[in-house]
C-alpha cells in the first residue's frame, strides 16, 4: 500500500475516533469537529513524522519523473 494512503487513512481513523469520543461526551458536533481535526492533525505530526517524510518522497518523485506519451511524437509532427 502506498503511503499516502496510509497516511490518509490513519488521519481519517484519528479524526473518527476523537469525533466519536467527543460526540459521546456530549459536545456540539461542530465543536467536536473543530477539536477532533486539530486533535487529528497534532498527532499525525507530532507521532507520524517518518510516514509524512515518506508521503512527501513519494510526492517528489511523482513530480519529478517525466509522462510517458506514446503519441507526443505523432502529434508534434502534425503541429503547424
């Protein structure tokens, strides 16, 4: 599985779970929204920085490698 999706989820399991507590707690749902992301991202970058590094590589190298295009070719010749 890539990391990002890794990161993501784990992200998304973190704000499920504050959420869930904090609704069970009896707090305003938008109050528990607002609490439950900030718990969610404070986490996520004080306890998942290595996983971060590993989404952010991933992200790079993304960027750096160069489309493929089997029909470049083709099309640059028809350019006027």
């Amino acid at each position: 599985m890539s990391p990002w999706i890794q990161y993501t989820l784990l992200r998304l399991g973190l704000f499920a779970a504050s959420l869930g507590v904090l609704l069970a707690l009896q707090l305003d749902w938008w109050w528990a929204a607002i609490v439950a992301s900030i718990i969610a991202m404070t986490v996520s970058y004080i306890f998942f920085g290595k996983l971060r590094d590993a989404v952010a590589l991933d992200l790079a190298a993304r960027r750096e490698k160069p489309a493929v295009d089997p029909d470049a070719a083709a099309e640059d010749g028809l350019a006027p």
